[in-house]
C-alpha cells in the first residue's frame, strides 16, 4: 500500500487533535474529490514500517485523540491488509486513542463481506470507532457538516453497529 501523505496535527477529520493517513488508490473517483491525485494506487511512498513507527511516534503525545485513515479509499480491497496493520498496530500501542475510517463505501456493504476480503474488513472494523461512509457528492456538499464532505456520508459508530445489527450513528 502506498500513501500520499501524513498529517501529524489534523483537526478537520474527527474529533481533537488527530494523526491521519492518506492512502493511495481509489477506484471510486467520486467527481469533484478533494483529494483525485490518490487516485492512483501507485503515487506516492511504500507505507512500510518505518511509515508506521512514524505515525505511531506522532500519536504518541497525550494532546493527539487518534488516528484518522483517508484517501484515496482506505477500503479498497488492495489497501484492507495495509491498512489493517496500521490499524492494528496503532491500537495495540494506543487502545484509548480513537481510529476513524473514511469510506466511499456503505457500512453494510463492509460488514456483509461484499467488497474485498471479507475476514481482513471486518477485523479493521473492530479497530474502529467511526466509519465516516458513502461516497461524497458533489451535488449534496455541504461546508457547514462536520467530519464529512457531503450530507450523504454517515458517521457510523462501528462498535455500537457491530454489536446491534444494525447502523448506530455516531455522537459526541
């Protein structure tokens, strides 16, 4: 998987203070993204582990409340194993710091097993706090929304979602 950049204070994709990761690729290529050049699954740099040592150092500081994943499309089924393991990786070293997904694709469709690999996606799911979901459209953007681009997109409470069934929206 590669990335295009790393945002180690972001204050626009969650809540707090936030390290976020911009993952490459994206087959979605929702018009009007804000983001068209992570298109591409080979722009960018490897996200080795020195990339993850790095966004792990960055969260360390007690002021940062977690780390959000971008795009690109962190769901594609070529960046679910790079993704997880960073996942995986901030969790083990943070479990009180939250991870934010965003998605073009729909919570269901992820927990359903319908895009990419069906094991990989739901246990990043368990990682996850919030999926922000649904792919952004431009017709329905929206300055004034929080934590979203445009007022399709969900913010999903992953763990309250899992346990019930069904989608719980996230609120602070």
């Amino acid at each position: 998987m590669n990335y295009a950049t790393i945002k180690r204070h972001d204050v626009a994709n969650g809540p707090g203070v936030r390290v976020s990761l911009f993952v490459c690729g994206c087959t979605r290529h929702c018009p009007n993204c804000f983001n068209p050049e992570t298109w591409d699954f080979a722009y960018g740099d490897p996200c080795d582990q020195a990339v993850i040592d790095g966004i792990l150092d960055a969260m360390a500081p007690s002021y940062i409340k977690g780390l959000s994943l971008l795009g690109g499309e962190p769901m594609e089924p070529q960046n679910q194993a790079g993704v997880l393991e960073v996942a995986r990786q901030a969790k083990a070293r943070f479990p009180d710091k939250s991870i934010w997904c965003y998605s073009g694709y729909m919570f269901e469709d992820l927990v359903s097993g319908q895009i990419g690999n069906g094991q990989t996606v739901r246990e990043l799911l368990a990682l996850l706090e919030v999926l922000v979901d649904g792919p952004f459209v431009d017709a329905l953007k929206n300055p004034s929304l929080r934590f979203r681009g445009s007022s399709n997109q969900r913010l999903v409470d992953v763990q309250a979602s899992l346990k019930t069934g069904e989608v719980v929206l996230w609120g602070e």
